[in-house]
C-alpha cells in the first residue's frame, strides 16, 4: 500500500470513530488495533502495539503530569487562589484599568495551575466581568484580558499542557517549560502595554472608582503574607529545573508538597478539598494518560507503514521556504483550533509535524513553544475558537458575540507578535533552556 494510501486509511479509521461519538483517545486505539492488524500481521501486530502503548505509559516524564494538576486543584480547592487574587487586587490601588491588570496577574496564576484555558475561561468569566460591568469597564477591557490570559497559562510553567506535548513529541520536559518563561514575560509585557494603550486613548474604558488606600506597611505585609508563598512555590519550580538541582518530575513532586503545606499553614485544607482535588487531578490524569498510551503507538504505526515518512518527503518535496512550511503548520493549528481541545489537536499534528520541523532544521524546543501559542491562539480566534463561546456562557446577559470577537483580537495580536519576534530572535526561548 502507497504511503497516501496507509495514512488515508488510518486517518479514516479515527474520523470515523471520531464522528460516531468514541472519544479522540479510543478513535486512536481503535485505528492502532485495526492498524496494526493490517500492517503488522495479526496478532503478532496487536501484541507488539499493545507492548509498545503501555511501555510508553511506564516513562518517567509523565510523572509531573499529575503532580501539576495536583497543585493546581489544591489551589482552587483550598482557597489559595482567590487569596492571592484578592491581595494582587487590593495592592493595584487606583490604577486606571486596575481590574483588566488584575486579570492579567492574577487570572494567569489561575489558568497555569489549571490547565485548561477553557476551565479558566468560565472561571474568570463568571467572577470578573460582572464585577467590572458594575464598575463600568467596556466589554473589551472585562472580557479581553480574560481571553488573553490562556496564552500566557499554557506556556509560562508549571504547564501540564506543555509536560504532555514535550511526551509527545519526545523532547527534554524540563528545557520545554524553561523555554516557555521569557516568551511569557514577553506576552504578559504586550498584555499590559495593551491596557494602558486602551486607558489612555480611551479613558472612559475603565472609569476610576474610589477604593480603600491601603498604607504601605499594609501593603507590603499583604504583599508577604498572601502573594510572596503562592510565588515562592513556582518560582522554586523553576530554580530547581534550571539549575539541574531536579528533573521536572522531582520538582512536580516539590511543588505540590509546597501547595500542600501552604493549605495547611493558612487553614484551607481540609479532608474534603483534599479529596476533591486528588479527584479532580485523577480525572485529568487518567485521559492524558490515554491519550500518550493512544498517540504513541499512531506514531509507531505511521512509521511502520511508511505514512509519516511518505507525508514528510512529500512536503519538502514543494521546496518551500522552511517559513513558509512554518506558516502553514501554524494556520492548520488555529483552523483546528476552533472546533478541537488542544490535547486532541496534538494527537493529531505531533506525529507529522515535530518529523516535519526538525527535518527543517527547526530547533524543537522552540519550535514546541511555538505550537503552544498557535493551540491557544485557535481557542480565542474568531469565528469559532471555542474559549468565546464558553465567554458568551459565561458573560452577562446582553453580552453579544460579535463583543467578544471585538474583545478577543487585541489579544490575538499580542500573541502573533510574540510568535514574529520568535522568528526573528529565536534565543526569547532557546536562551534559559541551552545556558548550562
């Protein structure tokens, strides 16, 4: 069978299964097991996919998988959250704009710890935009931010989003997440500038509104009492993986025994939201876990049967400029984007477009980061990225759709500036994670 042939058949099999309602993890193994019926001769074919599929859920790199998505419910759950986003709310002051800010800062140690840009959506959506209706902020300054928040989140770490890409993709988890902070400083740099653009052409945007003067002493004690332990324990995340001092696994396990204690210090934990938390993490766990075990033995089979190869020799053939590839690469993930959740967006690009990229000459960290920005990006993109309809769930009555869009592309644009200044300066990711 030709390579068009073999993948044509596969891809099928997986849009077929897809369309009669199987989840995108068992469309996959489904096509695995047919597929490796067919190409790999039988039972022999079966077993060795089997082998292969549960060998890849024996790595150590899925470990931080469960442990970041631990952190991040013990943070909900306990009431670590909504501390850290008062205490960032109380220090902004009178600042114009000060919620849209706030919902920069805060709503992105919200989205990190979550990881799932449309869970954060609904999340900031329902206790945010009301609030700044009331205070009379224009659409675009309430729900902007909000949409915004989910680039930064998906690549600044701890992102369990971009542990499983980099499994995926069968790159170093640790040099993926360290690539991902100074392109999410960068962005949450744009953000902000964004805000101020906006409050100063446009005043009325956010109209200032008395608060209480908290006096500095006050400040500063909010500042070490309710922000300083909440950072402390992602930016130890970070020290640890960039020094080499642990692997990502073992700083996984540091971050959420950090989270834990800081319940326990400030009396959010209890046997109930402990429960919860371990729940929902498990929850997530358990599909990510399915979808490795389902896209790692694709990979294999469309290796087997010459379809990844085939598809790659194929596309060079064009001869195109590796930018241009590029560009094609990244408008697939935003056309995906809009009607996909971005782990499924994964299963389905990982396998042909890291082969794609590094016969490119791309370097793979950076161009992982790039496929994140491209996967949130999709999800905010009108007209059909999904984070705006869970806004328009979510947002006050009367809130029209063509609001949300108008909120949503500043933002976008943001994001696609980041994606520019990549291309021109590649070290904005390769520098943190190449500097030992």
């Amino acid at each position: 069978m030709a390579w068009h042939e073999s993948l044509l058949f596969l891809l099928s099999i997986v849009l077929v299964l897809m369309l009669i309602g199987a989840p995108v993890a068992f469309a996959f193994i489904g096509a695995n097991l047919v597929g490796a019926w067919y190409f790999m001769g039988g039972n022999a074919g079966l077993t060795q996919v089997l082998n292969n599929g549960f060998g890849s859920l024996s790595s150590f790199g899925l470990v931080p998988i469960p442990l970041f998505l631990l952190m991040g419910e013990l943070f909900f759950r306990t009431g670590l959250g909504m501390r850290m986003f008062n205490a960032i709310d109380q220090l902004m002051g009178r600042v114009p704009g000060r919620l849209s800010y706030v919902t920069v800062v805060g709503g992105t140690a919200f989205s990190t710890l979550s990881g799932s840009s449309m869970g954060s959506t609904a999340l900031l959506g329902s206790l945010l935009v009301p609030e700044m209706e009331r205070r009379g902020y224009k659409k675009y300054m309430s729900i902007g931010p909000i949409l915004g928040t989910g680039g930064l989140a998906i690549i600044i770490p701890p992102s369990a989003i971009a542990v499983l890409l980099a499994t995926l993709a069968k790159i170093d988890i640790g040099d993926v997440l360290i690539g991902g902070i100074v392109p999410g400083i960068v962005l949450a740099t744009l953000y902000m500038f964004t805000i101020w653009l906006k409050t100063r052409l446009d005043p009325n945007a956010a109209p200032a509104y008395d608060v209480e003067t908290v006096p500095l002493a006050a400040k500063l004690k909010i500042f070490a009492r309710d922000i300083v332990p909440m950072l402390s324990v992602i930016v130890l995340i970070v020290i640890m993986m960039l020094t080499g001092f642990a692997t990502p696994s073992e700083s996984a396990a540091f971050g959420a025994l950090g989270v834990l204690i800081l319940a326990a210090l400030f009396r959010g934990l209890s046997f109930e939201a402990f429960k919860q938390s371990v729940v929902g993490a498990l929850k997530v766990t358990l599909m990510a876990y399915l979808i490795v075990f389902g896209s790692a033995t694709f990979s294999q089979l469309l290796a087997f049967s010459g379809a990844s190869n085939g598809l790659i020799q194929w596309a060079i053939g064009f001869d195109l400029p590796p930018l241009l590839m590029l560009a094609a690469m990244f408008g697939v993930l935003l056309l995906l984007g809009t009607f996909m959740e971005a782990i499924s967006i994964m299963m389905i690009t990982v396998p042909f477009f890291f082969p794609l990229a590094q016969s490119l000459g791309f370097d793979m960290v950076w161009f992982a980061i790039i496929t994140l920005i491209a996967l949130e990006v999709g999800f905010s993109t009108p007209p059909l990225g999904l984070n705006l309809f869970v806004m328009k769930g979510v947002a006050p009555p009367g809130t029209t759709m063509k609001e949300i869009y108008l909120a949503s592309i500043p933002y976008i644009i943001c994001s696609l500036v980041l994606v520019v200044l990549m291309i021109m300066f590649p070290s904005i990711v390769t520098w943190l994670p190449y500097l030992n």
